[in-house]
C-alpha cells in the first residue's frame, strides 16, 4: 500500500456522497490551512493501541464498548455533559465485563462527532426549505436562512471543541473518576434506587461479591483505578479530517490524527469514493457501518481496498440492519467474509436500522427493536461460531425523552418533555444501563 496521502482535490475529484456546499471556497483554504498546523488531538501510538485491543475483539477475546452522541454540538461541550456520557459508558462497560469475563474496549462516540450525513439535503417547516443541518462541523441547527449556510470556520471550531472534550476525558479516566469502586456503587444506586434497576439485582450482587473477594485478598491492581477510554467519530467532512491526517514521526505512516477510531458511515462507503479512499491511507484502526442492503462481495471488496494485508484490529464491521432484517440478513454476510479469511470485528448497531417517526413528529427508536437486534446480532454469531464483538450505540448519561419504551415505560405522548437530539433519537441513562444488564444476561447464555 502506498503511504502517499491523496491530495484534497484529488478526493473531491471522485465526487464524494454528504459534503457541505460552501459559498465562499476562500474561507474553506483559510480553514483548512488552520487545521494543518493545529497540533495532533491523539498520538498515533495511542491508536496503535487501539488497533491492538480491537484485534483482540476479533479474535474473540475482548468486546466493543462504543457509545455516544448522534450528534455533538458545541454548546453540549459542558462539564455536566461530559461526564455523565462517560459515567454511563464506564457504568456500561464494568457490567459487560463481569458478563462477558473478557475486558471491555471503551470508545466514546465523542470528541469529533460533529457532522451527519442527511437523506436530504434540503429541510422544509411550514412552506419554508433550507439547507439540511448537517451537525454543527458544518451549519448552525436554528431554522433560519443565516444559519444553514455552511461556514468553514466551524471546522476549527470542531477542533477545540474537541480538544477541550478530550482533555476533560482524560482527566476523567485516570485521575479517579473511572475507580472501579466508584463505577460498581453508581450501578448498585442504579439497582437499589430505581424501579428499572432492581431486576438487575442479582447481577450486581455477583459483581459485589467479586470485587469483594478481591479486596479481601489484597489484589489492587492500577486497572481498578483508571480506564483506558478512546475516541471516533464519523469521517464525514473531507476538509477537516484530510487536514489532521499527518505523517506520524515514528512510523513515517499517515495517520487521521482528529480521534483514534475513524467509521465510513452507511451512505459514504462506495467502493471507489473519496471516503473509503482516504480511510485506506491512514493506519488508524477504522469501522466501516453495514446497513441491510450489503452484498458479501461489497464487504469483501471493501475489505480488501481497506485491509488488504488483513492486519488484525485495523478493521471492524458494524452491522445496523434493524431488528426486523438482522436474522435473515446477517448470516450470509459473516459467513462469506468468515470463509475468505478476513479478520473482522464485528459490531452491532442496533440503532440506525430501528428509527421511525413517532405520530407526533418525532424521530424516534423502540427499546424492544434494539435489545430485538442486539439478540438477532447474538443468535446470528452463535450459530455461525463468531464472536459478536461489541455494540455501537447512541446514547446520553441524561435522562432525555428520545427513544420509547424500556423498564419506565417512556410513551410516544412522553417524547415532548425533554427531547434535546438535534439528530437522531438516543438511549436515556436508565435505558442505556438497562440495555447492558440485559446484553449482560445474553452473554451469559453464550
Ligand atoms: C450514525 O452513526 O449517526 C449514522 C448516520 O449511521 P449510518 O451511517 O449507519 O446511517
Ligand atoms: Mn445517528
């Protein structure tokens, strides 16, 4: 493979899907020069270790842990924010642990994730069409003319919001907050305290008991006291992640140094675009999203431009075909990359293939349809003998009215009271927490 980096025109040449149409191409090389000289946000060494730890997902020793935002927006760049999405992801991921005794690799949709891709490029409220938003990389979410113009400078803007959620992620994970200790009391208040919870009793008592043995027998190793959190986002926008592709020093090899997990969303993942040409140049490891209509050969074909010497860990397969096409669909797709030899991962969203339109407007998800996918994803790996290796969810450690249904019950005439996605719908905290206890009681009948 060649390690020279396509140049941005080069890319535009071949007419990439979901790009911003920008007035002023002045301002895009003002913003892009910018962004060519602002200092790495991860180290390629750190998504070196990445790739090693989804190696082991592939292999069937570890699992996947991805969860965030749809959309981040730069006004949800708060503490509160912050930390209450990582609370839940860490609270998530002690429960996964216990359950599936193999170690958990965190990766928060977080700290990049700032442009969508739209089924249409136009929005209309009232007799009124604008541009689309397509997240705040890209244009403002207020329904006004001024605001839907796309404006490059948002794109360094996108940097330091990023960079101001990393820092306060990393403090989080090794300066204490992640204690082991700390993340099993959240889940036993979870338990004790919410009516929701207390189905999941027995599994926190186990977990209790475990890490009660272990302080019995003095074991404390540093693992108990922080995390290792990574992470991704969606590379949407050519500008800005052909900007933070750099030549790492060490290695002399291109990497997209904007976050240590970079995915090819759904509809950008033609074989000879810009998106998954610009994703085989960088070493990082990357995910590629697999909606219902993939051939086996478009998996094949794709893993073959994007891995062709099959390192382990560089590539994962995230699979969001809906609750209601997974068991039919999956099986053949796994069982033909499984048979050509290609070391994957793979990963379930059960979100993008779930969403529907609510009766009073809102784009929404049913719990049953996710824990349905997730269960299909599971049954579809276990009679095939592959690994179901991890979950891609949108979630917020807020307790928002997005997605219907789980233990509260959340009804379609509840989806008013604190609806705050400016995209798609999300996991609320306790929904997010439910769905682990119950993923936790599948991997255990594994
Ligand atoms: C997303 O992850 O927010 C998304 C748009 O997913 P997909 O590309 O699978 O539709
Ligand atoms: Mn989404």
């Amino acid at each position: 493979m060649s390690s020279a980096i396509p140049s941005l025109s080069s890319l535009h040449a071949l007419g990439p899907a979901q790009q911003p149409t920008y007035p002023d191409a002045d301002a895009v090389g003002a913003a892009v020069t910018r962004l060519r000289t602002m200092p790495p946000l991860v180290f390629a060494g750190e998504c070196d270790e990445l790739k090693d730890k989804i190696a082991a997902v592939a292999r069937g020793e570890a699992f996947l842990l991805q969860g965030g935002d749809c959309a981040e927006t730069f006004a949800g760049v708060t503490a509160d924010n912050v930390r209450n999405k990582l609370r839940v992801l860490l609270q998530m991921a002690v429960v996964l642990t216990y359950a599936a005794s193999v170690p958990v690799v965190k990766l928060g949709r977080l700290a990049g994730q700032y442009a969508k891709p739209r089924s249409s490029d136009f929005e209309t409220r009232d007799g009124v069409t604008l541009p689309a938003y397509r997240g705040d990389a890209v244009n403002g979410y207020d329904f006004t003319e001024a605001s839907r113009v796309p404006d490059p400078q948002r794109l360094v803007e996108v940097y330091h919001a990023s960079a101001a959620t990393l820092n306060l992620v990393r403090a989080f994970v090794t300066g204490g907050y992640a204690d082991l200790r700390q993340v099993h009391t959240w889940n036993t208040d979870f338990v004790r305290t919410s009516p929701v919870g207390q189905r999941y009793e027995q599994v926190a008592a186990e977990i209790e008991r475990a890490l009660t043995f272990m302080q019995a027998i003095g074991a404390d190793p540093d693992e108990f006291h922080r995390v290792d959190f990574h992470s991704s986002h969606e590379a949407l926008v050519l500008e800005y992640e052909h900007a933070l592709t750099r030549i790492d020093s060490r290695t002399n090899l291109p990497y997209d140094v904007s976050g240590h997990f970079l995915w090819i969303g759904e509809r950008t993942r033609q074989l000879d675009n810009a998106h998954v040409e610009l994703l085989s140049h960088i070493r990082n490891p990357i995910g590629v999203k697999l909606g219902p209509t993939t051939t086996p050969d478009d998996a094949l074909a794709l893993a073959a431009k994007l891995n062709p010497e099959n390192e382990p860990g560089r590539l994962t397969f995230i699979t969001r075909f809906g609750a209601k096409k997974i068991r039919e669909g999956l099986p053949h797709l796994v069982e033909k990359v499984t048979a050509s030899g290609i070391e994957v991962a793979w990963v379930c969203d059960p979100m993008h293939g779930n969403t529907f339109e609510a009766s009073s407007g809102y784009k929404t998800r049913a719990f049953d349809d996710v824990i349905e996918e997730v269960q299909g994803f599971f049954d579809v790996h276990r009679s095939l003998g592959t690994w179901p290796g991890g979950l891609h969810v949108e979630l917020t450690g807020d307790d928002v009215t997005e997605c219907v249904g789980g233990g509260e019950e959340l009804a379609e005439m509840d989806l008013g009271h604190r609806y705050e996605s400016v995209c798609d719908p999300r996991l609320n905290r306790v929904q997010s927490l439910e769905l682990a206890f119950l993923v936790a009681e599948m991997l255990r009948k594994a």
